[in-house]
C-alpha cells in the first residue's frame, strides 16, 4: 500500500453569511474523479470513489466531518494543529466527485482564506492509500482518507513527499511499489530519494 495523492484546481469560491453574521468561505468544485487517467497517471474505480463520496457525507451528517490540512502532511494521519478545512458534502458529477469544503478560522485556516481572498488560484490534492498497477495505472483496494488544499503543484512537484510517504510506510513493514515514476527526468526527485534511501538503508542497519 502506497500514499495516493489526485491534484486539481478549485473551480469556485462561495461566501455565505452564518446566523451570527460571521462570513463563511467555502471552496467547491471538482475533486477527484474516475474512469480516466489523471495527471499523475492513475486511473481510479467508480466504485471507490463512491464509497469515499458516502463517506464524507456519512461523515458530515452526523457532525463528524473529514476534516483537511493545508498542504499535504509527511503521514496519512490527520492532525488538528494543520487543520485548514472540513469537508461538507460530496456527490458524483458523472466522472468526476464534486466537493464543497468550509474553510475554518483555525490558524492554518486562516492562512488559505487569506490566500484565496488575495487571488490566489488553490488546488486541492485528494490523500488515501492504496495499490497501483504499474502498466496500467489502475488502483486497487484504495483508502480513502482526505482532500487537502495545496498550492495547486504539478504531479513532480509532488514527488518529494510522495517519496517520503511510501519511504516510511516501507519502514513499517509496508511494500514501496511506486517508486521509479517519481525519479523520471525530475533533479529535485532524484536528490531528495537519494537523500531519503541512504536514511532508509541507516535504519535498517540500526
């Protein structure tokens, strides 16, 4: 099993008022999608990302929203001090899953409506695990976890993580399957594994 990341840019940006007057920012749009191969080269099942669609709204009713960070962390567990986000509901849109999230006043929050109200065009990066098929891209047995707001990065922009991702869930006796596609014609990449294998090779030493 391997971390699993799905780029996209946020199509819109609502405002709402709540009942105490306070200003409400969400941001909404596509934010993952099926049936296709995506810009990182992975192609997800339907029946996946309808289960993750249940999820968040399984979720949301009852008042237990997926909560998401800004950025993507070094793990796939979510921590409340890195909270930008909750996630109020999902629905399928054809091939693609339609999201709107709240943007919370907590600090990490507060930095991404700052952003957003400056202009900034934020992308949004879906985070599970799961298995890929190296020739064909497809996923298996994936894991849905959350959609995180990033600073809309091209697939090798997020290699180093990745990287870092899958290094560490190797360590805990996980098996790293997809490795090679992120050292391709990427400098930054090819460093940072570098970098990150000799420490994995010093850890399996100790």
């Amino acid at each position: 099993m391997i971390l699993i990341e799905e780029n996209f840019n946020v199509q819109t940006l609502n405002e709402e008022m709540s009942d105490s007057g306070e200003k409400k920012l969400y941001l909404a749009g596509t934010f993952m999608t099926w049936g296709a191969k995506n810009r990182n080269g992975r192609i997800y099942e339907e029946s996946d990302l309808k289960l993750a669609v249940d999820t968040i709204n399984e979720a949301a009713q009852s008042n237990r929203h997926i909560l998401s960070e800004l950025d993507h962390p070094s793990s796939l567990e979510i921590k409340l001090e890195n909270v930008a986000m909750r996630i109020m509901e999902a629905r399928m849109d054809g091939k693609n899953v339609y999201c709107k999230a709240e943007i919370l006043p907590t600090p990490k929050g507060k930095i991404l409506s700052s952003l957003v109200e400056s202009g900034v065009r934020v992308g949004v990066s879906s985070r599970g695990s799961g298995s890929v098929n190296e020739s064909t891209g497809k996923v298996s047995n994936y894991r849905f976890i959350t959609v995180d707001a990033v600073a809309t990065p091209s697939a090798h922009d997020a290699y180093p993580e990745t990287l870092k991702e899958q290094l560490e869930m190797s360590n805990q006796g996980k098996i790293v399957t997809d490795l090679s596609e992120a050292v391709v014609n990427d400098a930054m990449a090819q460093k940072y594994f570098e970098i990150e294998m000799r420490k994995f090779i010093e850890s399996l030493k100790g």
